[in-house]
C-alpha cells in the first residue's frame, strides 16, 4: 500500500520553527524533523549495534537465561547522535532552527545508574553481570515476583490496583527492580540510582545532578504505580513485598515529575557537540513511545483508539472519566494528553509473532504469503491461531501464557498459517475493544499509525473485517516520532513555538485533513464468519489460560 503525503497545514517555510522528535524503538532510534506547520523536512533511522540483547552479553559466551531481554545503553546516545546528523544532512535544514526536543522511548525500558548517570553495566566490575544491563520492555523475567507483588497487592486491598486493571504487569518498573534484589543483590547494592530509558537520555541531554532529574509522568504513571495524587506505591506495600524494595523507592529513585511537553533544561555543550546541534535547546520530558503516537497522528480528543503498530503494539485511548476496567495497562489522568484519562492497553507480539513465522517457514519476504494468504476465506479454511508468542498483555496481564494452533492438517499451508496469524492478532485486538466498551469507555474511532500498517495493509484489512469498523490508516510511518516532535515544540514556549497547548500544536503539526484521510473500509460480507470465529478464538484462550494456570510449563 503506497500511503498518500501527507499536505500540512502550511507549506514550508524558512521562518518556520522546526522541532525534532527522537523516537527509541526496540531496534533502532528515528530522528525526524517537523515544522510548525507540520511539513515532515527529514527523517532518518540508525539501528542499535548491539540491537536486542537477547541470547548473551556482548563479547560474552555464556548464554542469557531464559526470557532475558536486554540492551546498551551506549548504543541508545550512539545511535542519535547518527540520526540527528544524517537527518540534517538529509534534509540540508539549518540545526538552528530547531527549538525543541522531544523523546520517546520503549517502556518499561530500565537501568541502574551510578549518581553521576554512569548505568552499571558500563562498570569493569559489573560488565558481564546480565542484570546489571538495561532491561528491554519484554524482558520477561521476573515471572515469579510479579506473581507474589501481585498476591500481596491483593491480599492488602492496594487502591493503586483500580489504576491497571486489577493487575501488575510483568514487564514493570518494580518487577523488574525486584528481580534484580533478588537474583543480583550485588547489582541491587552498587546501584545509586534506578530510572527508565527514556528518563536517562533526557536526562543525558539536559544534564545536572541525580537529584534533579527529569523523570516522566507518563513512564512513571503506567510502568511504576506512580500518581500525581499518592506518588508511588505507597512504602508500607513495597515493604511487605521486599523490604529493599521500599527502601529503593524511597532512597534511589531521585529527580523531578515532569507531564510530557514540560521542559526538562535545555540541551547541554557535550550533547550539544555530539549532536551537531547548539546548547541551549529547549528539551520535553520523555514520553512512552506508543503514547506519543496520539499527538503524532494529530488526534487531541476522546473516543479515538490509537493503535500504534510495531513489534508489539499499544492502544491509545482519551476519555473524559476514569472507569475501573479489568485487564486494561494502565489509566492515568492526563497521562497522554492533559484534560483526559488515558487509557493504555496492548498486544505483546505483533510485527514480532510475524517475523517469527516467516523465519519458521525459512521464507525471505511477506509479499507472496500475504498474497496467498488472502486469497483464502475468512477463517482460513479451519485454521485457528492463538497469538500469544509473548504472553498477553490485555487483557490477562499474564506475560507466561504461551501460544496455540488448532484445526492443522496435512492440507494445511504456510498462507494458511499466515492468514490465522492475521485473524487471530485481530481477535486479540477486538477482545480488548470489547473490554473497554463492557467498562463502559467509548470507543468512537479506530487510526492506526507506525511502519506495520504501510509494510503489512493485509492485517489493517483483517482488522476492520473482524472489527466490523472502518480504520484511518495515518500517512506518516513515524508516528511516535512525530509525536515526539510535537511535544518538543510545546517545551520550546509559546514565545517560540506559537502554541498555547498540546493539542493545538498537534492538530497544526500532525493532523490529516478530511480529503486526505486513508480509510480502509471493512468487508461486511464476512461479519457473521468472524463472529463466530471470534467465539472460537475466545474459547481456545480460555483452555490454553486454564491450562497454564494448572501446569506454569505447559
């Protein structure tokens, strides 16, 4: 599918101030450079050299256990610098022009630091001690202390459980800081500061002491039980669970709360240098990557599901109200946009559940399986996937459930495996649609946004179908990253920027007009096959639920 450029709301112009948004992914940073009227001027993307980390350490011949997920934090600050100058250079746009930075950033993403910032792992001592390093978002190791953090919140009636759904996650900012107590004390003692990723680069950027480092609201509010009302969870709770982890929250975890578009400093000399750009630039406060997907598809109102596409994917939705709603990530007042509850929910594998079948099939490219794949019927022809290659994230919270394939035969084909991978993410997509309506949330509009609805039209097609709902398809592949930049501008002030608000520097930044909107429409014809299918889909969760449940190893 060849997306339409997108026409901003006024053409380029030199006396237009530029912001430029950095968006962390799992495997690579995107730097991209957006106007204040919303012309895209530049955008270039640098992979991590050392990428996931997930089979040893580098330089390392010792396996990583199982379900470890780990990165550098080097390659993070190496990777910008390369694509914030080759997206200059790219787009031959004056570096002083730019007036504001913005970061997002995979999440929970997080490290252990030294008081001055040094992460551990960067430590002679520490080098080749796995938990000293970055814990990627899907890290998945800390199965056995979610499950007790998780016990004990219940058994003590925590109120902060209202805020996720009933439950903590296991890919968590305390989780994972548990693990690394329990299992590399070592580290847990040398370990001055804990912090996500993307308050550490941001922190990079601006600079200044321990005590004064800008951590984001966003991050904090749906990875660390943080709200604006109780702050973290409160000491009593920590200290039944772990009694260093009371005293880590209370004793290393330093800095200042900031909403995102709130400037953290300014960008300092030795970023400024690296970068190629001038010190002084006004920086925002990280953000989560998949949040800032909403001001990057130019949405700013209620009842809109932002689906952020990737690897995994995130759901995106402002509400007026908080409502109590089973499964969901997370609901933080005005933890997305300010004036609203945002509610997150997601998928753990999704461009990564594809990417694992065409290795399995030992195939190069989605071209021909797609083709072949949609060729077949809705249902494909018996064939039933239960797409939970990385556990389940909405609505279960469950990162052990494992996946299923029924209804396989000796007929059975890669497209018709390709085609139930399709049907059963979709599956997965409307089971969290439908929790969010049963909590009595509206859901008005669908938009999707990252690269995998442009590489894959194939599974947006599928997902209208099996939503029974038109999707827009937003025309910018770089969604978090326009978002990004959108949240920089803000920082800068209104004196530089011209906006009054978030939203008002989204919607002339990033918002698609009428006439321009891709929409895919769905095929009603196959409405009644998908419910039914829907049924089945629901049906197989719960036995491979049950079943997990029973035997943690099956």
């Amino acid at each position: 599918m060849t997306m339409p450029a997108r026409t901003p709301a006024q053409p380029p112009s030199d006396d237009l101030p530029v912001a430029l948004g950095l968006d962390f992914g799992t495997e690579s940073v995107r730097a991209v450079l957006i106007d204040a009227g919303g012309s895209e001027l530049g955008v270039f993307s640098n992979d991590y050299a050392n990428g996931q980390i997930l089979d040893r350490l580098p330089g390392a011949s010792q396996p990583l256990p199982a379900r470890y997920a780990l990165q550098c934090p080097q390659d993070w600050i190496d990777s910008a610098v390369v694509a914030t100058r080759a997206v200059f250079e790219a787009s031959s746009i004056d570096p002083d022009r730019v007036v504001g930075i913005g970061v997002d950033f995979t999440s929970c993403t997080m490290l252990p630091t030294l008081a001055d910032g040094t992460p551990l792992c960067q430590l002679a001592s520490f080098a080749n001690v796995p938990l000293a390093w970055p814990k990627l978002w899907k890290h998945h190791g800390a199965i056995e202390q979610t499950t007790r953090m998780n016990d004990i919140a219940k058994q003590r009636g925590e109120a902060f459980l209202d805020r996720y759904g009933g439950i903590i996650g296991l890919e968590w900012f305390f989780p994972k800081l548990l693990e690394t107590i329990e299992l590399a004390s070592d580290v847990a003692d040398a370990a001055e500061v804990w912090l996500e990723g993307g308050d550490w680069f941001v922190w990079q950027l601006v600079g200044g002491a321990a005590e004064s480092l800008p951590r984001s609201t966003c991050q904090a509010g749906y990875k660390a039980l943080w709200s604006a009302d109780t702050g973290y969870a409160n000491a009593e709770y920590l200290a039944a669970v772990h009694p260093r982890l009371a005293e880590a929250a209370a004793e290393k975890m330093p800095g200042r709360m900031l909403s995102p578009g709130q400037r953290a400093g300014t960008l300092c000399e030795s970023m400024a240098t690296q970068m190629g750009l001038r010190a002084g630039i006004a920086v925002s406060a990280a953000t989560i990557d998949a949040h800032s997907g909403v001001p990057g598809v130019g949405e700013a109102e209620a009842g809109t599901l932002v689906m952020v596409m990737g690897t995994s994917s995130c759901h995106m939705l402002n509400a007026p109200d908080f409502r109590t709603v089973p499964g969901v990530a997370g609901i933080v007042d005005g933890g997305i946009l300010p004036g609203l509850y945002g509610y997150e929910t997601g998928q753990a594998a999704v461009g990564d559940a594809f990417a694992w079948l065409l290795k399995t099939l030992n195939l190069d490219s989605f071209e021909q399986l797609a083709c072949d794949a949609m060729k077949l019927p809705a249902g494909a022809e018996g064939v039933l996937c239960l797409d939970w290659m990385n556990g389940c994230r909405t609505p279960l919270m469950d990162g052990a459930v494992k996946g299923a394939w029924t209804g396989l035969s000796l007929q059975t084909t890669p497209a018709h495996l390709y085609r139930a991978l399709l049907e059963a993410s979709a599956f997965g997509l409307r089971w969290i649609v439908d929790v969010i309506r049963e909590g009595g949330v509206a859901i008005n509009k669908f938009v999707a946004t990252g690269g995998l609805p442009h590489h894959n039209p194939a599974l947006i097609q599928v997902y209208a179908d099996v939503l029974a709902s038109e999707i827009e398809v937003h025309p910018s592949q770089q969604g978090p990253a326009v978002g990004a930049a959108v949240l920089g501008m803000f920082a800068a002030g209104t004196d530089k920027s011209g906006f009054e608000s978030i939203a008002q520097a989204a919607t002339a930044m990033a918002s698609v007009p009428e006439d321009q909107r891709r929409i895919v429409k769905p095929k009603l014809a196959d409405q009644n096959t998908y419910d039914e299918i829907y049924r089945r889909y629901r049906k197989l969760a719960e036995q491979v639920q049950s079943s997990s449940q029973t035997d943690p190893t099956s």
